[in-house]
C-alpha cells in the first residue's frame, strides 16, 4: 500500500469558484450536514473507495438493473453511471423543501381541476388564455371530466436545483410520468451492501416505503376506493427503455404489469385478459403517454394502448394516474404562471422560488431574449431529456442563429432562462474526485394526501464543466441523504 | 394471471430447458464420439439434426460438420442467426425473465442473469474453447439452479405451474427427440441384435438425458437398446421420460385450469389442451416397447414429437391467446 492509497479521499478537492459546493463551504471547510460524512470517506482513502465503487457497478450489472445497447449483437448490457458519494440534504432544509413542494402540487392539481372544468384562472386573466388554450399538452376532449378522487398528479417529479446562493429553485415541474424512481431505490440499496458503516453512522431518512405508499395511494382514488385488487401497472413493453422502471414498481408493490393489448374495453369497463379469462381494472398507474392511450381518442395508430379507456375512464370507471391532459400543468411556458395559481388557488406565498423565466410568447420577453440569447439557456416547452435546447454562454454564432430562427418561427414553443451555475458535489471520475454539477428530482405521492418521498434523485453531469445532467446525455445519477433530526443544522 | 405472463413463464421455461439439454448433449458427445468409433458424419451431424438445423446450418455459416467438432459445437452454442442455439435460448430465457421479472423471484432472476452476462463476456468464450467440458457444466450447473431457485422461492401458484407446464412439455419432447438420435446416426436396426457401436450410441444416449445412473437403479434393466427405449418413454419415476413429463404436464394443467363449477357450460377454459393431452396419454400408456419397436421407433417417436407440439399449440390458444368471445363468456 502506497501513500496514496491511505490519502484522505478529498485532499486535492477544490471547490468551483462563485459555484455553491454541496459538502464544502467557499474556504474549503466542510459543511456541517457533511463534516462526519466527509471524514468517514477520507478515512477510506482512494484504493478502497475504487473498490467499493467496482463492488457497486458490478451489483447493478448482476441484479440488471441495466439498459440494452440494441446496436450491439451480442445485445451487451449497460448500467446507468452510479456515483457511490451521496448528496446529503440536513433533515430542517429538507421540511422545509418538501412544505414547498407539497404546495405546489396542490397548486398543480387546483389549476388542473380549474382548466378541465370552470377555467377561472383564465377568465380572472392571471394566465393568458391562449398560453393554456394552445398548449400541446391540454386536451378540451377531457374537460368536463373529473377523475375518479379530483386527483390529477398522483405522482410527480419537481426538478430542483440550487444556485450559488445555496437556496433551492424549482427548475421544472414533471406531472405526467417522471420516471427514475427505481433508481433512487436501488441506489439505496447498493449504498447499504457497500457502505454499510459509513451509512449506519449517517442517520439517513428512509426511501423504502414509497412502492406502498404508491400502491395506497393508488387504491385511495379507485372507483371502489382501498380496493387493492384491480391495480395494474401499464408499460409501453419491454423495449421502452424505463421498462426495468415499470417492472420494478409493479414487483415492489405486489400488482400485475400489463400491457396495452393485455387490457379490453367492454361496456365501459377496463379488464384484463388472464388464463381464467377476464377480470376487472379499476386502477391503472399508467407509464404510457396521452397520444398513446386510446386509439379511438388520440393517436389512432396506436398499438401501445387500449381501445375505449377514455371512454371507460370518463364515466368514472377506471382511475388513470397520473390523469389525462396533465401536459399543460408541466409545460414550460405555464411554469412561470405556478407562483401565481399559488396564490390564486391556495391564497398563500410560494414557500420555493423558481428560475426567472422569458416567455417568447410574449411580445417583451420575446424581443428580449432575441438580444441576449447568448446569455440565456433557451428550451423548447415540450422537450424533455436535455433535447431541443440551447446553452447560451456555450453555444456557437452559427447555434444561436439557429434557435434564434426557430424561436421566430413559433414563439409559443421556446422559453429562456439565465444559465443557473448549478451547484456542484463531490464525484468519483476516473480515479479523482472532482466537482461536478447536480440536481435533484424529488418524488411526491398524491392519493388522499401528498406525501414526500425524503430525498429524491440527484442527477450528476458526470462530464467536466457540463451543465446537463441527463442520462441520455452523459449524466449519472447518485444517493440522496436526508439526515434526520436537526443535528447538523 | 395475465395471459402475456403465462405465456412468457411457460416459454422461459422451455427456453432454460433447450439451454440446459444443448449443454449435456455437447458435453456427453464429446466423450462419447472417442468411445464409438463412428464414420466422422455420425460424430456431430446427429445433433444439428436434433435440433432441426439441417436445413439452415450451411446457410447460417456453419463450418464442416464433419471435423473434429469444433463447428458443430461452435454453431450450436455461438451461432447467432440460429434461433436454436445456446445463445440465442438463452436471450430468449432471459428477455422472457426480464419482461416479468415482476413475476419471478429474485433470486430466478439473479441465476439467469449472472448466466446470460457470463455468456456474453469474453471470457466465456475462452472457457469454451480451453475447457469446453467445464464451460458446458457450468451452463447446466445454471440450469439447475434456476430451477432449484424457482421451486425454493416462488409463490407455487399459477405463474410457477405455468413455467412447470412450459418444462414438461418441452421435456417430452426433448427426450423424444434425442431417442431418435439413435435413428438418425445409424438408421432403423433392430435394437435386439446389436454391434457394439450401437450400444455405445444407447449409452450415450442414456447420458444424453442424464439417465445413465437412473436406468441401472432399475433391477431387471440391462444394458440393450429395447430396455433403454421402454426406460425413456415409459419409465413413470424419471423426471425426462416421456410418459412422466406428460402426466406431470396433466397435473400442472389441472392445476392451473379453473375449477369446474366456476365455469358456465360450452368450453371450459383449457379443454382443448386436455382433450388433446388425454388422447396422447391413453395411446402412450396403451402401448408397451415391443409394439413400439414394431411399429418404427422413428416412426412412434414422429408421432409423439407432433402431438406435443400440437399441445403446445392448444396451451397457447387456450391460455395465452384466447378469441375475443372466449374472453366475454369468461367469468370476471
């Protein structure tokens, strides 16, 4: 064993400047929630801490918690990039977070309830009419449907981020189908087989109750509510690529995983086709998109969905979850307008802020963006994954020429946002630790009540001064720890 | 249980059963051709046949079969166009297991996987082609436990019947199969007057279904080609015969059929495959080995080999694929 091998893990660690470092403070001390988590690594040293993290990797590739590369023959197998050091949330900030984003869902659901029925907001001009009315994702076909329990986002993913500052900021609201939930459980639980000391010593909030909480959840806004019999959990099928997501959250919460052509309509009720023939659905937490649902409603040529589910949901037998038509709530143009259905909705303050947005629907913030555009991060308002977006500061003349004609030619499509230096965290790149940017992606539950899943996903740009955390496009992901008690803070 | 689902336990299991079967063949032919002294055709050629691959094995690439075996091995375990080869199963186990792998036990899931991603690494390949003995034993040894994993940790209800039904029936055929091996190296001889190859091919033949040691547990057994016949087909104890996998094929039906009452008259949910399955067992259990080797072994085992896979047809029209009417008459 060298030196090396027995140096503290973060001796040559140095933070970004005028960047907020989640475990290190400007002058290079730790921060309190990080300070014994800080020296427990440094104490592992370098050697160690690689081993663990191959231990890691290879648990992943045999419990195949993996994605398929198609384009190879042999169809070898990859894993999602893991990095073993968490982000550590203290248990007071996080109380804090999660009041904020419990508000905002109720916000989300009041405003979906509003749009699909009486269209208050829009009559009392708080949003403009045309943002919602034009918006791919509303759907005048579902209004004047109520879901089964009024509940519309039954599980959402709100994207934070925090700035220099430190304070957290909602980056974008997901209140269709957010996805990689499975992975925090998972991450979970790689954490525990290979940092089983380090995580003892942690007091760590716990994650493993969300597939229950989820399946209540589910029940409690059913037909016939508490039911736990008729649940499914509908995939587009195995080669979507969340599919180990969808198969895991069927597995952990006990319920059937079907497939649109699993599923029949007759006389406006949802069954299943099994060995002893049909058998009632009544709730189904659904990982296929609107325009797939229901060839006879959206996209006819769909062959993912089932034929009559609208139809059988509309007269209130079957509950969708999340529901239909829920694009609007997460379009990036209405996400500016979310501080105001606050407190148009709720009469309250919003208790999170948000990222200064530019609608290019908008005359003035059109003509501004257009000057500054490379200052400005600009994104489409119906792309997801880090897709059909522009890093101002980053980006080419020939780019920005680029954005800035298709901006011209459907404003109503782009937003813009001064870029965010996101903060940073510790992270294993090959063989160093260095300073990489992150988000975090909490997971909320809305049945009855809204529950917070403590922590989330923290997404990593594993790519040296990159700022787009997206799997799709080089990012990992790592462990969240909310520390109970406010012991640190 | 969902149709889809059933349908993918049964054919998860068949796939590890044609994995495992390809494994032992391999395994037990590599000792058995330096004991029998073959014309070099008869040495790898048979289990091509076996497999139904003598049509496609040029057009898929496969080299000489007639050298040292190297090509039939390397076709049967590597080739990738072939759907019959080990690779190719096993993908097709594996993707069966991960589209419900909500329905399997984890521990299923974990043998199946390590398997697949050892097949797939490099090093795989290196074994087979230093220790190809081991690699085979390793790929059984798999098997095995896959199976002991199933019975030791998952619900035994309807999906585990299913996957149980998928192996019986692939089984019966199997064992049907390899019995005609025999026919197919040396054509139809009367198995009462042999040479000693043809003993040698009996007891490889024996090995070939793991039933070497199980055949000599038998008293009044010895060692001549119309015993090891009635052994394989006949025997009710050995868990590859044909008469065993078939009635233990009727009793996972039984098991995963409704009970009667539940179901209104007309057509029961799986009558077809037992009505099927009955016929078979009754002209299987009416016959002895005699009449057998009378009639054509080739020929007995030809019409043995179609009715199981007319059964397979009647499990997935039954079960996995019913019509639209079946599905509306069906209770809720």
């Amino acid at each position: 064993m060298s030196d090396d091998d027995r140096a503290p893990l973060f001796e040559h660690y140095r933070p970004l400047p005028r960047t907020f470092d989640e475990f290190f403070a400007a002058d290079g001390s730790p921060r309190p929630e990080a300070e014994q988590l800080v020296a427990l690594l440094n104490q592992l040293g370098p050697s160690e801490y690689a081993t663990r993290q191959r231990i890691a990797d290879s648990t992943f590739l045999r419990s195949g918690i993996t994605f398929s590369v198609y384009s190879d023959q042999r169809g070898s197998e990859r894993i999602f990039p893991f990095d073993l050091i968490p982000r550590v949330v203290p248990g007071n900030e996080w109380q804090r977070v999660s009041r904020g984003l419990e508000q905002r869902i109720r916000a989300l659901n009041a405003f979906l309830t509003d749009v699909y029925s009486e269209q208050r907001i829009l009559a009392e001009k708080v949003i403009p009419s045309e943002l919602v009315l034009e918006a791919k994702g509303y759907l005048p076909k579902l209004r004047g449907i109520r879901p089964p329990g009024g509940v519309y986002v039954h599980i959402a993913g709100i994207d934070l981020i925090r700035g220099p500052d430190g304070r957290f900021l909602v980056l974008e609201d997901n209140a269709r189908t957010p996805s990689g939930v499975s992975y925090v459980l998972e991450n979970r639980m790689v954490m525990k087989k290979v940092l089983p000391r380090i995580f003892a010593e942690s007091h760590v909030s716990g994650v493993e109750q969300y597939p229950i909480r989820l399946r209540k959840a589910l029940a409690s806004v059913g037909p016939a509510p508490d039911d736990e019999d008729g649940t499914v959990v509908l995939t587009p099928g195995p080669y979507n690529s969340a599919y180990f997501e969808h198969s895991f959250l069927a597995r952990k919460m006990g319920v059937p995983l079907v497939e649109g052509s699993d599923l029949f309509v007759d006389d406006e009720r949802v069954y299943a086709k099994t060995t002893l023939g049909r058998r009632r659905v009544d709730v189904i937490y659904r990982r296929l998109d609107d325009p797939f649902l229901d060839p006879d409603t959206f996209n006819p040529d769909s062959v993912l969905g089932v034929r009559g589910l609208v139809q059988a949901y509309a007269k209130g037998n079957v509950a969708l979850a999340n529901a239909i038509g829920n694009g609007v709530a997460d379009d990036k143009a209405i996400y500016p307008f979310v501080p105001d259905m606050i407190k148009f909705y709720l009469s309250e303050e919003p208790l999170l802020d948000q990222v200064e947005t530019y609608v290019c629907a908008r005359e003035s913030d059109l003509s501004y963006v257009l000057e500054h555009i490379d200052q400005l991060v600009i994104k489409a308002v119906n792309e997801a994954g880090g897709y059909g977006m522009l890093i101002g500061p980053q980006a080419t003349r020939a780019q920005c020429e680029e954005f800035r004609r298709r901006i011209l030619a459907q404003p109503r499509n782009y937003i813009a946002q001064p870029r965010i230096e996101l903060s940073t965290c510790p992270t294993w790149v090959d063989g160093q630790i260095g300073p990489r940017r992150v988000d975090l992606r909490p997971y909320l539950v809305t049945g009855r009540d809204t529950w917070v899943l403590p922590g989330g996903l923290t997404r990593v740009a594993l790519v040296e001064g990159s700022y787009v955390v997206n799997s799709s496009q080089g990012g990992g992901s790592k462990d969240t720890w909310v520390i109970e008690g406010d012991q640190h803070g | 249980m969902i149709s889809r689902v059933a349908e993918s336990c049964y054919w998860l299991n068949r796939y590890v059963e044609r994995v495992e079967t390809l494994a032992r063949l391999l395994s037990v032919n590599l000792t058995f051709q330096l004991d029998a002294d073959l014309p070099e055709v008869e040495r790898w050629w048979p289990l091509v046949i076996v497999h139904g691959e003598q049509e496609v094995y040029r057009q898929n690439g496969g080299g000489d079969p007639t050298d040292d075996g190297a090509a039939v091995q390397n076709y049967l375990v590597w080739n990738e166009k072939s759907t019959s080869s080990m690779l190719s199963s096993l993908r097709m186990a594996r993707e069966n297991a991960r589209t419900i792998r909500e329905t399997i036990s984890l521990e299923m899931w974990e043998v199946l996987n390590d398997l697949w991603v050892w097949m797939i690494d490099p090093t795989s390949l290196q074994s087979f082609e230093r220790d190809p003995h081991s690699f085979y034993i390793h790929v059984r040894n798999a098997c095995l436990l896959f199976h002991g994993a199933a019975n030791a940790t998952m619900l035994h209800e309807d999906p585990f019947e299913f996957m149980r039904l998928g192996t019986a029936i692939e089984r019966a055929g199997q064992t049907a199969r390899i019995l005609d091996v025999k026919y197919h190296s040396i054509g139809p001889t009367d198995p009462r007057i042999e040479t000693p190859v043809e003993t040698a091919q009996w007891i490889a033949t024996l090995r070939f279904c793991s039933a070497a040691e199980p055949f000599f547990k038998r008293e009044d057994n010895f060692l001549a080609g119309r015993e090891i016949a009635a052994f394989l087909l006949f025997e009710p104890a050995f868990p590859r015969s044909v008469l065993h996998n078939l009635q233990r094929a009727k009793n996972f039906l039984n098991l995963v059929r409704p009970p009667l009452s539940a179901n209104g008259p007309g057509s029961p949910v799986g009558e077809r495959t037992d009505r099927l399955l009955t016929t078979l067992l009754d002209r299987i259990e009416s016959l002895d080995v005699d009449t057998v080797l009378e009639q054509g072994l080739h020929e007995v085992l030809t019409w043995i080999v179609a009715a199981t896979a007319e059964i397979g047809e009647a499990v997935s029209r039954d079960f996995f694929h019913p019509d639209a009417g079946e599905l509306r008459a069906s209770s809720s």
